[in-house]
C-alpha cells in the first residue's frame, strides 16, 4: 500500500510510544499539530511538478484573523508553491500573515525570541504573480526593526472615515448644507422663531426600531463590545443605569453587565436621516432649513408663524409626528427667537418632547438659573476652558448662572477677548452673532489623532499626500482656494505612556503647527508637497506621531479671487471647521473644543441628572410630552423548571440564550411570581387559606388597580371629571389614582371582613359564580388557585358542593378549549389538579372526573379529536 | 375617514403576511426538530416577516414544497377558510404508520375595531416568539425514515369555489381515521389570542401509539 512517508512514520511512533488516545493536553496538541502537519504534506507531495516553486521550506507562514484571500487559499498557495503553513504559532513560524494585528497578539509577539515577521497577504499573491520572492518591505504590517507598532498604510485613511462616527456627523453636513440659501434679509423688527430638532438618541433609535425586541433592553452603540471602545449612543433604559455616550466601555460595563453592545450601521443611520431631512423640506422652505449633524437640524420658522409662537409649537408638533411616523424614531424640539435659546429648550424637552422658551429676559434667566444649565452646554465653554475656569475663579462654578458673578474684563482676561465676550453674553442667553449671517467655511482641516503610529518618515509623508488630497476634494467642492496651509501635529508628550489607556489613542500629547502663505491653490499635489515640507520643519520624532493633519485657511472662492468668506457665529462653524487663531497656545483650545463638539456637550449629562434638572418644569409645562413607555411583552408561560435540559443543551447557543432569557426575564413578571407563591403555597394551604388568598388578590390586581381607576374615573365612576383629571400635573394624577386605590383596598377589606363573620352552611370555602368567573378568563392562575383550595379541604364524605363546583370547573374547561381555543390553559388547571392529588388523596377521585370528560366530551366537542384520547399533562 | 379603512386594511394583510410565513417557518422547524430530515439539511435564519429565529431547510425542492403550499394556501386563511393547518409526521419503518401530528389551530376573526397605531403588532411578535420557544424544545422523533405531509383543514366547497384548479387531495375525516392506530395522547405546544388584531391561534401535538 502506498502510504506517504511523513504519515506512516508518525504512525509508527504512535505506535512505539503504544498510546491510545491522548495523555495529556499537550499531547493532545502534539497529536493534532502533526496530523495537520501530515494532511499539509500530503497535499503538497500531491500537487503538480510544473508550478514553479517560489516559496521555500523556509517561509512557513500562519494566518492570524480574517484575509483575503482567506486562510485556506493561502495554505493551498502555500503548498502549490513550495512553502509550509502552521496552524499555531510557534518557533516554526516565520511569516504572520494578517491584515491588522490584535494588541495582546502584538505583546506575545514581543516576548518571543526570534519574532516571525508580520505582513501583509499581499506579499504571497504578490510574490507568486511574480514568480519570485519578494522584499518584505513594503508588506509589513509591524515594523520589527523598530517599535513593533503597527505601521498605517496609506488605504488607512479611507478606512478609518469609513467606520468613524465623528466622520459621518461631520460630513453629513457638508453634504447637506443648503446653507448659501440661508442668508436672506429679516426685518430686524420682526421676532423670529427658531427651532431646533434633535432625534434621541439617534443611533440606539435606529437599532431599537429595527429590533423591537430591544426596546425595554439596555442598548448602546459602539465599534466593540469590550475594552476602550468609546460608546457614542445609548438608550434610555442604558441611561438609566448610568451610561452616558462617550464613556468607555469598561466603565459601561460596570455599571450595566447585560449592556447589549450594536454595532454602528451607517447606512441605515443616513437613510434614515434622509427620510428626516425629506420631511423638514416639505414643511419648510429649504432655505429656513439648516441640517447641522445627521440627527439635527434648526429651521426658521419666522414666516410661517406669523409672530404667534401657538403656531410656531402648532408647526413643531406636526412636524416630529411627521418624522416619528417617517422614520420610526422620536425627536425632540426646542423653540425659541434664537439659536442659542433653541437648542437650551430642546436639552429641556428631550426625550421626545417639545418645549417653547420665551427671549423675554427675565423668563430666560429664569429658566437658567433654574435649569441649572451646566457650563459645558454653553457655546465656546469645552472642557478645556471649563476647567481653566473653575482653576481661576473656583470649583463652585458649575452652572451658566455661576458665570453671571463674573465681570466681562474677568472672563477675557482669562480667555481672550473674543472668547471672553462671546461667553460673557452666551450664558446670559444673548446670541453673540446673528445666526442669520453667511455661512462660509472660512478653513477646511482634516485630521486624524487616532491610531495613528508611524516608524518611518516616508509612511508619513504618504500619509500626508492623502490628506492633501482630502482636502483638495473639500476646497474643490465648494469650489474655493487656499492661500494658507497648515500642518498641526500631536506629538506624545514627554513621560506619557508610549501606548495610552484609550486603545490606539492619542494619550498626552504636545500640539504643534506650523503654517505657509502660498498663491491660491486647491491642488493636491501642491498642497501635499507644501505638507510635506512643514512636517519636516516641525521636527516631530515620527514614532512619538499621535495625530497629524492638515488645514487650509484664507480661503478664496474660485471664481472672484478677491471676495472673502464672512463668518458665521462661533457657535455655528465649530461643528465642523476650527478657526486658526495663530499661535501655539489658542490652537490648543481650538483642536480641544473641536474634538468636544463632536461629542455632543449635551449627551455628557446622565438622563437622570437631565430628569431631575427639568422635573419641575416637566410637571408645569403642557406642552412638554413625556414619551409613551413600551407596553410590555406579553407573558411567557415557561419556567427553567419546564426545560427539557438535554435538548437545551443540543440547541444552538442563542437560542439556549433566549430561552434561558426568556426564563430570567419572567422570573421579574407578576404572573410568575403569583404561580411560584401558589405552588410553595401548596404544601400547607390548610392552614393559610385566608392569608394566601388576600396576598394573591394583592398581587393579582396590584398591577391592574391604578388602570382600572384611570378607567373608573374615565368611565365616571367618581365625581371627577376625567378631562380635567388627565390635564393635571402627572404627580397629581398620580396621586389621585393612588388614592383611589387605597379606597377600593380599604373597601375590599371590609367587604371580606363582613363576609368572613356570615358563618357558611358547610365549611368549605366556596367561591360565588359571579364572582369567580368573570376573572377566569383573564388569568388561568387565579383559576389553578381557587380549583386547588377547594379540592385541598374536599374529604371523603359525601358533599353537595362538590357537584356545583365540578360543573363550574367543567364549564370553564369547556369554554377554554371550545371557544377560547387554549388548550394550553386547560392543560395547566389539569396539571395542578393532579398535584393536589399527592396532597390531599380524597379528591383524586374528583381529578379522574374530570380528566375523563375533559378527554371524552370537550376534547372531541372542541374538534382537537375525534376518539377517545388522553392528554398529556406532564409537559413536553 | 379613507385613510383609516386603507390602513385597516394594510393592518389585515400585514397579519396575513406574518400568518403565512408563520406556519412556514413552523413546517420548517417540525422538521428540524423532529429529525425528519438530517440536520445538516438546515440553517438558521430570521424570518423576514415574523422577525423570528428558526431553522429552515437548505433544499431547494422542499423549500419550494413547502413555499407553494403556502402559497395556494394564502387565500384560503385570507378569507377565513382554514381551520387547522395539519403537520402530519410518519414512519415508512412501521409501515406508514402516522406518529404524530402537529395541529396549528387558526381562527381569524374579522375585526372591525383595529386601532391602528405603533405598537399593534408588538405583542403579536412575543406571542409567535413563545411558539418558536416551545417548538425547539421539542425532542427528535426516535422512529427513522421518516416523511411528512400537511394537512388542511377547510371549508371545502368554499375553497373549490376560490381555487379552481385543486392542488389537493380532498380527504374525508373517514379516511383518516382508518388509519390511526388506538390510542392517541395530546399534547399542547402553545396558546396565543390577540384581540387588537382578531388573531386567535393555538397549537398542539396529537401523538399516535399503537396497543
């Protein structure tokens, strides 16, 4: 027999060492290393003569995650073309194969003595299309030689855009700016009215309306599950738990174990946005319409409205009905005569409501001061500067109101003059700038501070070009030209640590720039080469590189080469261009604030901190609506205890998850809880009747009383006028219910007293007809609990009751099997009838009754049989 | 006064859609989970309509099988027709021998008083979900050669009214009763009624032993 060397001689080994199967661990490995090692060599000694070898023996690659092509094309190239491929990595291994490269993985790396190179699977189709090995230069993923990092490739860029976030929010605007449209005159005598919608929590909406099984679950959205991944949205349920966007995810974690991580779908997030911006320019004129981020937008409503701000909140409330109909996700609306106050009242309405802010100057300071609206939600104030001002005048100074103690000489002193009065005024809510003014990028920056980790000058100098050629597409698209450039640099900052808690971030770093008047230009190639030459002067050590860009200022419009853009309010512009301001120390606030900015100063407060802020207005306003909470799933009627755990475990993962999911989720339900109390109860129900059968009338409608007095105040039950009981403040509606409620109680209680002290003919506790039946249909438990109280006191002897009772039982197991078609129902009354029979062995006579007409009249009544047939009551 | 009758109706042909694919996906994971089939024949998949999890097969003939079933099936339950939709299991190694069948019980009442809104369909989504629990706990069938049929249960004459040309066999109750053996045991899988949609469905298991 012809049997390939490397196998047989393993085999005889295995022989010689007379081991079945596998002694330990390692061995268990040893094996499985050479038996794939086997299976590699017979394809290889299979393969044909003519393929030119280009690989050697000693190129013995491993595939480290996902590559095209894919693990197992490689190992086939691999074998067609000489060279070995392992399975694990070890000493053997000389080449890693992989695209990107995991931290831990790198580490491990390290701690090898003679590290395999990293590369790119481009060098092996690379080296086989031209039939000779070739330099691993300009294929490696980590740079040996020098830090071991990962080297960016130039594609790197592209892709980043393509899965940041801040990206997508920033660009979405430069898309859909109509804003040229935006500058017409407004008599300065006519009030104008703004309004400033915000979708909630925008990118967990998107998730939650296409996965309503998310809805009550908390949910965020993140690039990963775990580690440093930042969280840039997450659902109020999350909120609640403490998650803000922006944290990290372990912190996440923490405070939320069973936080569900969704990836971002940016597709969906632009459809959907779009959807929004279809219905803002149906309503309104696309000039009064100004898209901001993908989730935001103001809009002029000034000549609709007529100078009636009823109209204006008319308009508005149309307006995000439209869009929760349009999209399937909630906005929220402020409104208000300026930008600055707009976006104050929208922080106030959310989540899903509208609020209307008066500009009248005392109902503004008011509404600050007692919003306590926190420094960092005035414009101009990030965290840099927040903390440059508690250091200077305090940590007391929390709240724009704070702020008013403050002169304007004492805010500019510490801020510089512009900034300083634009703060001065803002947290006065006085707009520092008409938002009607031109809105024209006044410089175009693109930058990228994250993962950013270079070893050699020429990577950077490529990836300079890139970024030359973004910008050049920006200047292009807006057809303008740049006669400054500039190059900033974050370099690591002298002591921090070479890899920073945030994974692949910036960490500490020192900012440096470095700027050049040229001619007016929007070519790529100039612009890159002037890039080129700045970066070179700035003297950065390259591995200490932690984020670069490049920035055009002093920009021209193509066509009259003399015009300058005018600015728009600070306020306006940051969300997407950052103004040089010259020198090193104003360029630092400016790259600061930016980066704040695109994390949202409002998402920073927890919605709780938010909720407790605006309680008191919540209760005043009418106009603010508090949104509509999910009505909870229906009941789930299993227990672990039902679960078959053989056939679990023979399921897929998920769906043992979602059955076990759905047991824990239930445990929390009402109904369970009652069915658990009725089973413990069993054992000695003798002695508690009484007790038992109060708790379970409190468990039983404690979810139901408050809506059946909401119901009996509508139905007029009461003397209260249900309208105006719905127009009061929740909290008193609240408490009206409440009270209700611990009435009925109390007149319960008397009721049972009374009926209690009228001594019964037979001792049996026999509950009325009228009373028992009309509950029967809506919980089978309430039935399980009165069927099994009675047949736990039924004795030998001979009672009268006991032929009423059975009629009851039997019409309602008629009713549910024939007309309610719920054999399930039926089947559990059975069930529980059975196990009264271990306890109280008088009555089995009564569950034998019963069973039998259930199987031979109602069954086949019902059409489930035709025959005599018995029925299953043991479960599945 | 048009817009709500239109979204009614939109309402109405939406729980048929979800119906239809419902009892779809249910023949699929019988088969799945009864061993009718080996397992590799299937895979996972969300349906598009019940937003569920459930198996389904990889063959393209039963899959078409079980598509045109649905299918010449759809305008019966559309109007009311069908009573019961009948998995039948049996075993050719006892001689074609029925073992068991599954019985969705269907009752579509027309309901005038849909109220359209968001979360109408929500609770519809946990009901079917709690069908699809229970179903995957059920265990292989231990008979082998295995094959199945379906069944329904309809007002015939009203059916031949609608469809001309009859892709069924027409079976007496006579008929089927021939064939079972003695003793039969039930078994209920799962209970569900919606009023906001007029939805009331129930499904069981009738098993067939020999004496």
């Amino acid at each position: 027999m012809d049997v390939p060397k490397s196998v047989f001689s393993v085999t005889t080994k295995r022989n010689r060492e007379n081991v079945e199967g596998w002694t330990s661990r390692d061995h268990y490995f040893d094996v499985k290393r050479k038996r794939l090692e086997e299976q590699f060599e017979k394809e290889r000694t299979l393969d044909k003569p003519q393929i030119f070898k280009v690989m050697t023996k000693d190129v013995r690659i491993y595939v480290d995650g996902r590559t095209n092509p894919s693990m197992l094309e490689l190992k086939e190239l691999m074998a067609q073309h000489g060279g070995g491929f392992e399975q694990f990595v070890g000493p053997s291994v000389t080449h890693i194969i992989c695209v990107n490269l995991a931290e831990a993985t790198l580490k491990r790396l390290q701690t090898m003595m003679n590290p395999p190179n990293v590369v790119n699977p481009k060098w092996i189709t690379d080296s086989i299309r031209s039939s000779c090995l070739l330099s691993l230069k300009d294929y490696l993923v980590v740079d040996r030689k020098n830090t071991n990092r990962p080297a960016f490739k130039s594609n790197d860029l592209g892709e980043f855009q393509k899965n940041s976030r801040l990206h997508l929010i920033g660009a979405y605007r430069k898309r859909h700016d109509h804003s040229d449209t935006l500058d017409e005159e407004v008599d300065e005598h006519v009030r104008k009215f703004i309004v400033h919608l915000d979708m909630d929590c925008f990118f967990a909406s998107v998730a939650m309306r296409d996965d309503p099984s998310l809805v009550d679950k908390p949910i965020a959205v993140a690039h990963s599950s775990t580690g440093n991944s930042e969280i840039s949205s997450a659902n109020y349920v999350a909120r609640s738990y403490g998650i803000k966007a922006g944290m990290w995810m372990t912190t996440a974690r923490e405070k939320c174990p069973n936080l569900i991580v969704l990836p971002y779908e940016m597709d969906e997030y632009e459809r959907t946005a779009q959807r929004m911006n279809n219905i803002l320019f149906e309503m309104c004129e696309k000039k009064h319409v100004r898209i901001m981020s993908i989730d935001e937008a103001y809009i002029d409503l000034t000549t609709q409205c007529n100078n009636d701000h009823r109209t204006a909140i008319h308009i508005v409330t149309n307006m995000r009905n439209n869009i929760r109909e349009a999209t399937g996700c909630t906005c929220s609306a402020g409104i208000s005569h300026n930008m600055l106050l707009a976006r104050m009242a929208t922080k106030h309405a959310k989540p899903n409501g509208q609020y209307y802010l008066d500009d009248v100057e005392h109902i503004v300071t008011n509404f600050i001061k007692d919003q306590k609206i926190s420094l960092l939600e005035i414009p101009g104030i990030g965290r840099k500067t927040f903390v440059k001002i508690q250091e200077r005048f305090g940590q007391h100074i929390t709240t724009a109101s704070d702020l008013w103690t403050l002169s304007m000489h004492q805010l500019t002193q510490l801020l510089g003059s512009k900034n300083g009065e634009s703060i001065y005024y803002n947290c006065r809510g006085i707009p520092t700038a008409t938002p009607r003014a031109t809105f024209c990028a006044k410089s175009i920056g693109v930058e990228m501070n994250w993962g950013i980790r270079f070893s050699t000058q020429d990577q950077v100098n490529v990836f300079l070009i890139d970024l030359s050629k973004q910008v050049s597409t920006r200047l292009k698209s807006q057809s303008s030209k740049t006669k400054s450039i500039t190059v900033k640099v974050k370099a690591r900052k002298q002591g921090a640590p070479i890899e920073p808690i945030k994974y692949m971030g910036h960490g500490p770093c020192d900012n440096a720039s470095k700027s050049i008047v040229c001619d007016a230009t929007d070519d790529s190639t100039l612009i890159g080469k002037h890039a080129v030459h700045l970066y070179q002067q700035l003297n950065v050590v390259t591995t200490d590189l932690r984020g670069i860009g490049i920035q055009v200022t002093k920009l021209i419009k193509a066509s009259s080469s003399t015009t300058y853009a005018t600015s728009l309010s600070q306020y306006f512009t940051r969300n997407t261009v950052s103004d040089v301001s010259g020198g090193d120390d104003g360029e630092v606030v400016q790259q600061e604030e930016q980066q704040e900015v695109e994390d949202d100063p409002f998402e920073g407060i927890t919605e709780q901190e938010i909720e407790e802020l605006f309680a008191d207005i919540n209760n005043q306003q009418v106009q603010v609506q508090r949104p509509t909470t999910p009505p909870p799933p229906q009941q789930h009627d299993i227990t672990y205890s039902q679960i078959d755990k053989n056939v679990l475990h023979d399921l897929p993962k998920h769906i043992q998850d979602e059955i076990l999911g759905d047991c824990g989720q239930k445990k929390k339900k009402p109904v369970l809880t009652i069915k658990r109390k009725v089973n413990k109860k069993n054992v000695d129900v003798k002695t508690t009747n009484v007790d038992i059968q109060q708790m379970f009338v409190k468990i039983a409608d404690s979810n139901k009383q408050e809506q059946d007095e909401m119901n009996n105040i509508k139905n007029g039950v009461y003397s209260l006028d249900y309208s105006v009981v719905r127009q009061l403040p929740k909290s008193i509606q609240k408490e009206i219910v409440k009270n209700k409620v611990a009435e009925r109680k109390d007149r319960d209680l008397a009721i049972k007293i009374q009926q209690q002290q009228v001594p019964t003919p037979n001792e049996t506790v026999l509950p009325h007809s009228d009373t028992f039946f009309p509950c029967l249909r809506d919980n089978v438990y309430q039935v399980c609990f009165c069927v099994c109280e009675w047949m736990s006191q039924v004795t030998d002897a001979p009672d009268e009751s006991e032929q009423v009772f059975l009629e009851m039982v039997l019409q309602w197991f008629q009713q549910v099997v024939c007309q309610e078609k719920n054999l399930e129902a039926a089947v559990k009354l059975l069930r529980y009838m059975k196990k009264m029979c271990d306890q109280n062995p008088s009555c089995e006579s009564i569950f034998n009754k019963v069973n039998h007409v259930v199987c031979t009249n109602i069954l086949p009544m019902s059409g489930v049989c035709d025959q005599n047939c018995t029925i299953n009551i043991d479960g599945i | 006064m048009s817009d709500l009758v239109q979204e009614k109706a939109e309402i109405v042909h939406d729980v048929l859609g979800i119906l239809i694919d419902f009892i779809e996906s249910v023949i699929h994971t019988i088969l799945y989970v009864r061993g009718v089939y080996p397992n590799y024949l299937f895979h996972e998949v969300v349906s598009a309509y019940t937003g569920q999890l459930h198996y389904m097969s990889r063959n393209p003939t039963l899959n078409k099988y079980v598509t045109d079933l649905m299918k010449s099936m759809r305008e019966w339950i559309e109007n009311g027709l069908v009573e019961k939709v009948i998995i039948s299991i049996s075993s050719n190694q006892t001689g074609g021998g029925l073992i068991e069948q599954h019985v969705i019980d269907l009752e579509l009442i027309k309901n005038e008083r849909i109220e359209p809104n968001s979360q109408i369909f929500s609770p519809l989504y946990w009901s079917l979900r709690e069908f699809f629990v229970q179903l995957h706990s059920l265990q292989p069938l231990i008979e082998s050669d295995l094959t199945f049929n379906v069944e329904v249960e309809a007002k015939a004459s009203q059916c031949l009214q609608l469809t001309s040309n009859l892709d069924w066999l027409i079976i007496s109750s006579q008929d089927q009763l021939s064939s079972f053996s003695n003793s039969v045991t039930i078994q209920p899988i799962k209970s569900m009624f919606n009023e906001g949609l007029g939805l009331r469905m129930q499904m069981y298991t009738k098993k067939f032993t020999s004496e």
